[in-house]
C-alpha cells in the first residue's frame, strides 16, 4: 500500500476541483495527472502546455508539463486551495 495522504483541493472561489493523492512533505506545487482519483476539470485529455481553467470563476489553474517524464499540473499557487481528508 502507498503512504500519503489524500486531499481536496479547490479553487479560492470554494469550486471542487480535484481529489489527489498527495505523497510526500510540503507544499503541494505540482498534481501528477496520474495520481488525481476525482477529477472535476478535466485534465485527463488535457494536452502539453494546455492551462485548465476553474468551471466556475475561469481563473487560469497552471499549466500542464512533462515532470520526471510524467504529465503534471504545474500549480499557480495563488489560485488554489488544499484540504486534507
């Protein structure tokens, strides 16, 4: 079994956005597309430079990039905010 921890994150407007599984300390700074298990935004066909917006308020979420050879949500970090559950 993998250790971390899952959150809810959401846009400053209070939109669900995503559920992610979160390993590791710190600040959460980028969502590896694969480890997202509920996914409001549609990032899942998102392609490479793509920036997904919130349904809701249309602020621009980060910007899709190749990390470690995996697509991640690099996160503008003035837009979000995480809930541990």
């Amino acid at each position: 079994m993998r250790t971390g921890k899952l959150i809810d994150i959401e846009c400053r407007c209070g939109e669900h956005l995503f559920r992610y599984f979160k390993a590791g300390k710190g600040r959460l700074i980028k969502l590896m597309i694969a480890r997202i298990t509920e996914d409001k935004v549609g990032l899942a066909g998102a392609g490479t430079f793509s920036r997904p917006l919130c349904p809701k308020c249309q602020k621009e979420l980060g910007i899709i990039m190749m990390i470690h050879g995996e697509p991640a949500l690099k996160l503008n970090q003035g837009t979000i905010q995480s809930i541990r559950i």
